[in-house]
C-alpha cells in the first residue's frame, strides 16, 4: 500500500512556513524557530532545491507457521527454550519465533521539518538515542558538513570546522559525555584521519595524521577510513580502505591502543575488500559489511576470532551499511546500487548459521542509501541517501517495536 506525499514550504518574514501534505492528504503546519542560517560563506544561503519525497512505504513481511496443531508444542518450546534451554535449542527456537512475526514501517514524510537544509551528498546519519539528536554527515563546496535535528525533526546547528570529505559518522553519547566521531576520507588537509568531536563541533581527538595517507600501526594511519563504531566501554572498531591502500578492521581501547587487527585484501576468510560498514551486538560479535566481496564477516568482539561469513544473501550486490534492531532479533542491511534495506534474521549467540532475509524495504529508484542508522529508543531508522541528497526516517508500526529502551 503506498501513500503519497508532498510538500511546499515558502519564507515569512524571515522565517519559514512549511505545509506537510501527510499520507491522508491533510495538510499540517508548523513554523520554523531556527532562521536559514547554515554559517555559510559571506552569510550565503542554501539554495532551496525542489523537495523529493518519495512514497510512503508500509512494508511488512509475514511468515507464519501453518500446522495448526502444533502450535501449543511450539509456544512451550519458545519459552522453554528462553529460559531454561540450552544455546542450540534457543538458535532453533528463534528460527521459529521470528517467522511469526511482521514487520511494519512507514515513511516519516515530516522529517526533517526542512528539507532544504541538506544542500550536499548525504553519506551518513548517526543518532544519539540518549539525547534524542540526529547528525549528518553531507559533502560539497561551501556547505556546512554537518547538520545537527531533533528526532523530531527540527534543525539546530550546523558545523563545518576541520572537516574535509566525511564518509562515516557516529554519535557516542554517555551520561557524562557527548561525542560526534567522522572518518573523513579527504585528500586534503584534513583527510585520511578519525576525528572525535563533541556536539557542538569542537575538535576533540585525531586519529592519524591529517593529510597523510598510509598503512602503518605505530604510528596508526589510515586510506580511506569508511566507518566506525565505538561502544558503551569506550572500545573503537574502525574499519578502514573504501577503496584506499587498506581492507582491514582494527580495534581500539578507550585510550586508543591497538587490541587487535584483521585484514589485507582478499578473499579468505578475515580478509577484506572494500569493508563499508560496521557495529557489534550484544552477543559480543562485531559485524563487518565486506562490500566488495558481498558478504558479511564476524568476528568475536574479544579475541578478534573469525565466527563465519554470510554471502547467500548478498548475490545481487554487497552490503553497504549494517546497524541492529535496538532489540539484536534483527540487522538490517542496506545495499547501496538496489536501493533496498534487508532485515535478516539474527541468531542470538552461538555460530550464525545461514543468512535468512525476512523482510525489504525497496526505496525509490536511485536514492542510492549509503549508510544507515537507528534510534535505540524508538527503532526509527535514519537512511542517507546520495542519490536523493536527503536523509529519511522509516517508523516502525510493530507493537514489539514500539517499547524499546535506550
């Protein structure tokens, strides 16, 4: 079922009125608090490009287990298996419970509030759950190379210091601290490094040394760093060679020494060609988007051990980005040239088994998601779109998505 939706916004005194055409047609107003001021060169403006939105999805996906009568045998085995039952009989019980459910979600034609604020290519998304903040990561000439919205969708900031070409971004937030992390993959002066941030844009921390593309561990330097993510510990895993000198996956401590290292370019296993993306799970697996060679490789987030590959999912094209459902049931995956989000099937400790994709969301031709990310608290995703030049939010309908914690 698809739902149309559009948009005009027109400027008032400064200010902008936007009229938000929802799926049922009705239109809904709102005024902007924060001016068109993005810090530009000499006070210039964004140019207002035409809005693109594309349909609202509501896509679902329903397996459901057709032996009526062994329905009571199959709930029993669920629990029992939840709670009492050894780790085999979990991953079996799993692969059963997850063909009963559907997954629902549906485009947030509202968000952002302003979509004339994205005056670049979008390559990356990161959301801080904890304090309820979006950042993008956008390229071009004379643009701010950061936005900052709400989840709800209203812009705040904009920051473009220090910032050559961003790849990938991340939002690390504590109770304590707000982080902002960027792999800039630039040939200028600031580029080829890993940048940490704190939310206002202030530089913080520099992994490598800017300008300088290399190979080396000591120092550390990279080509082509593509993304990273860093845990609640302060632990940094940074995959590295979107098409540079280097396809490897590196971990580091909180204090930036190397724990352990995988990768040269290859086809074996812990090797890598182009690895795009990455994150880890709470089963303690690090999860590795091998673009290049159209799988998935895992690996123990504590010894750095090789835990198997999916590929039989990934035919048509390689995984670009990959991030978890905030309850680990489900990775989604986008892949970048199919302009399609995969939800597979996540095995909760133990071998992965065979990849198993229960559910899509087909975008509209040509947006080309580059990396994605997902709200801990509510399940959204955030998908940047190089295609489109804009982000999207997806909104999650299940009843069983809708109760996430941070």
């Amino acid at each position: 079922m698809l739902h149309w939706g559009t948009r005009t916004s027109r400027i008032l005194g400064g200010e902008i009125e936007d009229k938000a055409f929802g799926p049922e047609g009705g239109p809904t107003f709102c005024t902007a608090t924060n001016r068109l001021d993005l810090s530009l060169p000499g006070g210039s403006q964004p140019p207002a490009d035409p809005l693109r939105r594309w349909a609202s999805h509501i896509l679902m996906a329903k397996f459901w287990v057709c032996a009526a009568g062994a329905g009571f045998f199959l709930a029993c085995l669920i629990l029992h298996s939840r709670f009492c039952g050894s780790p085999v009989l979990r991953n079996f019980a799993f692969q059963i419970s997850w063909r009963t459910e559907e997954i629902l979600y549906r485009l947030d034609v509202d968000w952002p509030k302003y979509s004339e604020y994205f005056t670049g290519a979008t390559f990356s998304v990161a959301v801080d759950s904890l304090n309820g903040l979006v950042y993008v990561a956008q390229r071009g000439d004379n643009i701010p190379k950061v936005l900052v919205f709400t989840e709800d969708g209203c812009f705040l900031r904009a920051w473009n210091y220090t910032v050559d070409t961003p790849h990938g971004i991340f939002a690390a937030s504590t109770l304590h601290e707000q982080s902002v992390w960027i792999t800039d993959v630039g040939s200028g002066s600031y580029g080829h490094t890993v940048k940490k941030y704190n939310s206002f844009g202030d530089l913080v921390q520099v992994l490598g040394t800017p300008g300088k593309k290399g190979t080396g561990l000591n120092p550390l330097q990279f080509d082509n760093p593509a993304e990273l993510y860093v845990e609640d510990t302060g632990d940094i895993y940074i995959v590295d060679g979107d098409g540079g000198l280097n396809n490897r996956l590196v971990k580091l401590s909180q204090d930036f020494m190397m724990l352990w290292l995988h990768g040269e370019n290859g086809t074996g296993p812990a090797k890598f060609n182009i690895p795009h993306s990455v994150t880890v799970d709470s089963a303690g697996r690090v999860w590795v988007a091998d673009r290049g060679n159209k799988r998935i490789q895992v690996f123990d987030k504590d010894t750095g051990e090789w835990l198997g590959a999916w590929n039989n999912c990934f035919t048509e094209e390689g995984p670009s980005s990959v991030r978890f459902t905030p309850d680990g049931k489900y990775l989604i995956v986008g892949q970048l040239n199919l302009s399609r989000l995969l939800f597979v099937a996540v095995p909760p400790v133990g071998s992965i088994g065979d990849c198993s994709v229960i559910s899509t969301i087909q975008l509209a031709d040509q947006v080309l998601p580059h990396l994605l990310d997902i709200s801990r608290k509510t399940g959204a995703i955030y998908v940047a779109e190089i295609g489109a030049k804009q982000v999207q939010k997806y909104v999650p309908l299940n009843s069983f998505f809708s109760s996430f914690g941070s």
